[in-house]
C-alpha cells in the first residue's frame, strides 16, 4: 500500500513550457485535491475532484487544468508554465465518511520555473 | 483568502517544555484537523476535532476547540528534538470536503 504518490520530485522549466504533475493513490479515496505550497503562505487549493468524473476550482485555479483519470488518479497540467508557478506541488486524497475529511498526502512536487 | 490563521508563526523552545499553538478561523465547521510537516516532506494527519467537541487528546497532543471564539490550540507536551516542524490547522467548512489550510507555526525543539 504505496498511499499517494507524485510524480516528478523535482522539474525545472522555462517559461512557456507545458508539464504535466502525475497523482495516483491506491487507498480506493474518492475524493482527490491539489495545493501548492508557497512560503509563508501555508496550502493554497488548486483544483479539487470530489468524485471520479468532476472536478473543481479551489482558490488558485488561474493557469493550471486537471483530469481525473480514473478513480486512482488525479493529474495538473500547466499549458504554459510562469515564474509565478514556481512552487512545491502536493496531492491529497481523501476517503470521505460522515464528518471525518482526514487527508492523505503525497511526497510533493518541488517546480522551479526559469 | 484562506481560512486558518496561525499564532506565532515560529515558536522556539527547549526539549522538555510544552509547545501551544493557536489557529483561528472565520466560518462555520464541520471540524478542525491539526496537521505536520517536517522539511522537504508532505503533511501528515496528526489529529481532528469535531466542532461539538471541547478538547480532544492523542498521545502528548492536547487540541483544544472553542466554537464561539473561532479558534483551536494544539498543546505539545514534554517536547522533544523530533517534535521540530511545522504544524498547520486546517478546516474543513460546512456543506464541504475542502479543506482550508492555515499558514503553519514552524516549531523548533532545541537539544
């Protein structure tokens, strides 16, 4: 039982690029989310996908788009990557029941864009 | 703009003290949840508390709720160097299954 997973660790792109950030977990959670983290300004939300099939804007959905693939797997794509978006990247995932939202991260994505 | 607000933003202290942190947030909950980050690594879920509980205990962690003020602490007790991190408060707001991060308290725990 691996949890969740990211994919890359670490990326360094130009501006302009395009990357996609790869998200997979295997605790059957149905629900999947994205932040990043800046310092001093603790998890902002990105995108968040309830169940397989929707997905959401969180607070800071400007230049990113998602796709949940599946019910494991939950992937952000920059189209055109800014220096703006250099951040550490994690996913989390979640097994919603009652009122209890513990969220399970992964390892993160550290992004430096040039 | 996010919900949790954390104080102190770093707290520094030596083995064996007590490390409180204080979160206050601006809506309605479901439950507050204390989570931990140690350098270079995601969060782990340390603890939660549902907004009709008062305080809740998990090992050398105390997490206190006060609904009508809006605000959380999380008590360390008799700390020690692997406590060194940094802890966020998160909320999770009615009607949702968002959660809404602080901006963390950086704890260090001094030898």
């Amino acid at each position: 039982n691996a949890g969740v997973t990211q994919t890359p660790k670490f990326q360094v792109l130009k501006t302009g690029q395009s990357m996609t950030l790869q998200c997979a977990q295997d605790m059957n959670h149905n629900s999947m989310y994205w932040y990043r983290q800046d310092p001093g300004m603790g998890l902002r939300l990105i995108y968040y996908s309830a169940s397989e099939g929707t997905t959401d804007k969180g607070e800071v959905p400007n230049g990113y788009n998602v796709s949940r693939l599946n019910k494991r797997e939950f992937s952000l794509r920059l189209e055109s990557a800014a220096p703006s978006q250099t951040s550490v990247y994690f996913c989390a995932s979640i097994l919603v029941k009652s009122s209890y939202n513990e969220q399970f991260f992964g390892p993160g994505t550290r992004l430096t864009v040039l | 703009s996010q919900q949790g607000e954390e104080d102190p933003q770093a707290l520094s202290i030596q083995e064996g003290e007590n490390a409180t942190m204080n979160c206050s947030y601006k809506t309605s909950i479901n439950n507050l949840q204390w989570y931990r980050q140690n350098s270079g690594r995601g969060l782990v879920h340390l603890i939660l508390i549902r907004s009709n509980e008062r305080e809740k205990h998990s090992g050398r962690l105390r997490v206190t709720l006060d609904t009508s003020k809006k605000s959380s602490s999380l008590l360390i007790t008799a700390s020690r160097a692997a406590d060194t991190a940094s802890y966020f408060c998160a909320t999770n707001p009615l009607g949702g299954g968002k959660l809404i991060f602080g901006q963390g308290t950086e704890l260090s725990v001094k030898p």
